[in-house]
C-alpha cells in the first residue's frame, strides 16, 4: 500500500504581513515548510506534493518534493482537489494531508495518524486546547466523530467544544477523491472545507477515526510573528535537549540558539549567548562560548572559542580562538594554533601551532608550522584591484606592527623586525627590519 502525502501551502499568509511567503519564514534556520517535511520524511512518507502560490512555487527546487501550484486560493478542500488532479491516481492508496506550517508537528503523529486510518476511510489528528479558539470544533455523536464545524460557522454550543480539529489526516484515497468531488462553498468563508469531507463520510455509512494528540503544540499552527516566535522557543529547546541527551552540556539553553542537523561531540561545553549554525560540526571536549557565533564550522576535539566568530572555517585539535576574534571565507586552521584578540583571519591557511595572539589581520595567507606572528600584524593583500597572497614558511618571527605588501614570500626562519614594511620577498633564515625593510647585517 503507498502513502502520499499532500502539505497544504498556498495560503497568502495575510496575518504575517509579509513580502514573504508564510512557510519560507525561518525557524532556527530553516523554513518552517523544511520541518513538515522533514517529520514527513521520518515517518516513512517520501512521495510529497505540496499545494503552492506563485511565489512558493518558485522556491521548491530547495525541498525536494512536487510543487503544485494553486492558482485562486478557495479554500483546503480546492487545495487538495488541486493536488489530487495531479497525482496519478491509486485506488488502493492512502493519502495524508497536513499543513506547511505547523513545523512543530513530530514524525510520531504522522505515524499515529496513519496507523488509525487503517482499513477505514479517514482518521483526523484532534487535539484538547484552551478556550477560546480559532480552530475547527470536532463535534461527536455517541464517542464518534460526528463532523468539524469550523469556528466561524460553529454556533454557540459548539464553540463550548474544547476538542479542536488539528488539520492533520490520513485518508483511503479513493474515498478522499469521492468526497473532495461533492464539497460546496455555502459557508461563512464561502470555500471549500476539507472538514466537510468528515460528514460527507460518515454519512455515507463510512468510519472516521479520531486520534487526540497527547501534546496540543503538535499541532501548532503559526500564522503571524508572534506565534514563530513561540514556535522558534519550543524548536530550539528540542534542539538543545536532543544535544544535551547526546552529552553536550548547554549552560543556559534559553540563550543558545542551534540549527537541525549539526554534529556536537560528547563533553563539549557551550556557554551561553552562543549560537550554531548552518551544517557545523564541532568535536568533543571543545568549549564554545560565550557570546561567540559558529556558521559552517567544523572544529576539531578540544578547541576553544571564547566571545568569537567563526564563519564557514574550520580549526584542528586543541587550537584555541578568541576572545573576540573573527575567523572566515575559509580560513583553515590547524591543530594548536593560538588565535588572540582582535585577530581577523580570512581565506588562510594556518599550519599546526601558528600563534597570531594579538591585533592581527592574516587575509589570503599560507603559514607554515610554529611560526609566530608578532602583535599589529598586517598582511596588505588588496592592491585597490587584486587580493594578492602572503606565503609565510616554518619557524618564521613575524615582528610586532610588521606590515606584508602582498604578493610577497617570507622564508622558513626569517624574521622582521618590529615596525618592518616589507614590500619584497625574504630569504628562509635572512633577517630584514625597517620601512621599506632591507636585510640586516650579520645574516
Ligand atoms: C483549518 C481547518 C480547521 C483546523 C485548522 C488547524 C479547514 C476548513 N479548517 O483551518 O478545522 O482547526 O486548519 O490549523 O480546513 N491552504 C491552501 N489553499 C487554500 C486554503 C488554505 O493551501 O485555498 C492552506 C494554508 O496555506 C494553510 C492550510 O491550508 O497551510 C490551512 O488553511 P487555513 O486557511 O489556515 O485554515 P484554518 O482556518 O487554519
Ligand atoms: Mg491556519
């Protein structure tokens, strides 16, 4: 038996008063719709046909599922009408139908919900929540579900019902295309309900299984700032504590912020106002933080980053960066590199055990084992035209204040003397100092 399911995306969204399409907002990094179907994904269901507006549509090349667009919004009941003339259809087949934004929802409620469909017609998530509410009111006739009245057209008992309709469902498919065929508009919204199909159903003599959610926030839906920036909350305390299970300690969660899918080592500690992101991997026994900011990072064990950035770069074992510095566009550090204060390193290459501990600006580099670079330093890798490259060998002292004209080649052993402008090429083991810097006697 196959599963598709279909996300209902195409709602204009109004509540968010926004350029942007509702489902594209981001959530600790992602877009709210990649959390649907990611749940989607976990569950077991790989075939997804998301119902689109214009502008949705012309983003799903990022999330790997159909688009289908939906030209005039009429309503969920049209949106999965829309979707199912597009999909091939399959007479023994399930569909599920959720909504794009609800990325709070888990892989396990798609699993329940499907399980109850089972050999009946439909099963439809509900959920307890606080009155009053916007949601669809399951109403029940002896235990059973009965039909969804929707808020806007429930009367007064009705909106006394505290069982709200979480807009989650599975359905036999061919029962589901029989049903979605007969939906009218003659409602408050004048649109095609969906939950109409439940009456439609059950009184054709089919069944309709409930299945409450434990957990109302499953069923979240986030219509303006206020409720994606609760939502952002409840994600990132998920975040920190699948991390904090995994054996990472987060001093203060409330003040990290993580992203899905980064890699954190086992005794790693992250100190708070920290935050992590986008596909990082750090090791184990490093400590992060705080107030420092990881993007693209990948770390070796035992490194320590104290009040810095770090932006798409990566750092070997036990290299210890900051407080304060500014590691990006590919700098690539190795292990037991010391990185000071006020350092800014950029598209280099630092072998094992460089220290640059103090007002430095390394920028289109190669730095070889064990050399210093001395306080002040300055690699001039930008013409007015072209970045140009500094290449410094092992062993080297580089002088406090010492200004590079790049492109430029400093030898293994050399050194410069503090305060040195050094506009040429220096031998391995010579001794230059001074502006312009020329060799000094002796070597
Ligand atoms: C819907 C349910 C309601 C339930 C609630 C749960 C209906 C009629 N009502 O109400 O019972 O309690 O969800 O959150 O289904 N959409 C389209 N095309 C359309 C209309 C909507 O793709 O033409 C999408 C929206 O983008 C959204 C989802 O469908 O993701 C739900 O639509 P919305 O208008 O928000 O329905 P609710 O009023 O919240
Ligand atoms: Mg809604």
């Amino acid at each position: 038996m196959s599963v598709r399911a279909i996300v209902l995306a195409a709602g204009k969204g109004t509540r968010m008063k926004s350029d942007t399409a509702k489902v594209l907002h981001d959530l600790c990094g992602r877009p709210m719709l990649w959390y649907v179907l990611q749940a989607l994904r976990a569950a077991g269901v790989a075939d997804i046909y998301v119902v689109t507006n214009a502008e949705l549509q012309g983003r799903m090349d990022e999330f790997n599922a159909s688009g289908i667009l939906q030209e005039e919004q009429l309503g969920t009941g049209h949106a999965v009408r829309t979707a199912l003339d597009a999909m091939k259809p399959d007479g023994s087949g399930r569909v599920l139908v959720a909504c794009g934004d609800m990325p709070l929802v888990t892989p396990e409620v798609f699993s329940a919900v499907l399980a109850a469909a089972g050999g009946n017609a439909m099963a439809l998530v509900t959920a307890r929540v606080p009155l009053p509410s916007s949601f669809g009111r399951i109403v029940r006739r002896d235990g059973g579900v009965e039909r969804v009245v929707e808020a806007r057209d429930a009367n007064a008992a009705e909106l006394e019902i505290d069982e709200v309709n979480a807009g989650i469902y599975a359905f036999d498919e061919t029962s589901l295309r029989d049903a979605v065929m007969r939906l009218r508009s003659d409602n408050a919204q004048k649109e095609f309900y969906l939950t109409d199909t439940v009456a439609d159903m059950v009184g054709s003599g089919k069944s309709v299984v409930p299945v409450v959610t434990p957990d109302p926030i499953h069923a979240a839906g986030i219509n303006d700032r206020v409720e994606l920036a609760v939502a952002r909350q409840e994600m990132n305390r998920r975040l920190c504590a699948q991390h904090m299970l995994a054996g990472v300690t987060i001093v203060d969660p409330a003040s990290t912020s993580l992203e899905p899918e980064l890699k954190i080592g086992r005794d790693t500690v992250i100190y708070p106002n920290s935050s992590i992101g986008r596909l990082s991997e750090i090791g184990e026994r490093c400590a992060i933080g705080p107030n420092s900011r990881l993007s693209n990072a990948r770390l070796g064990d035992e490194v320590t980053v104290r009040e810095s950035w770090i932006y798409d770069s990566s750092a070997g074992d036990r290299t210890m960066i900051g407080p304060y510095a500014r590691i990006r566009d590919n700098a690539q550090l190795g292990a037991d590199v010391r990185i000071g204060n006020y350092v800014e390193v950029k598209n280099s290459r630092l072998a094992r055990g460089v220290k640059a501990s103090h007002l430095t600006y390394l920028g289109d580099a190669e730095i070889g084992e064990e050399t210093n670079i001395g306080a002040g330093t300055i690699t001039c890798n930008y013409d007015g035209k072209n970045k140009n490259k500094t290449v410094i060998g092992r062993d080297v002292m580089i002088g406090s204040n010492t200004s590079l004209i790049a492109p430029i080649t400093i030898g293994d052993g050399a050194l410069t003397g503090a305060g040195s402008v050094v506009t040429k090429d220096v031998p391995a083991g010579k001794r230059v100092a001074g502006n312009p810097a020329k060799p000094l006697p002796g070597k």
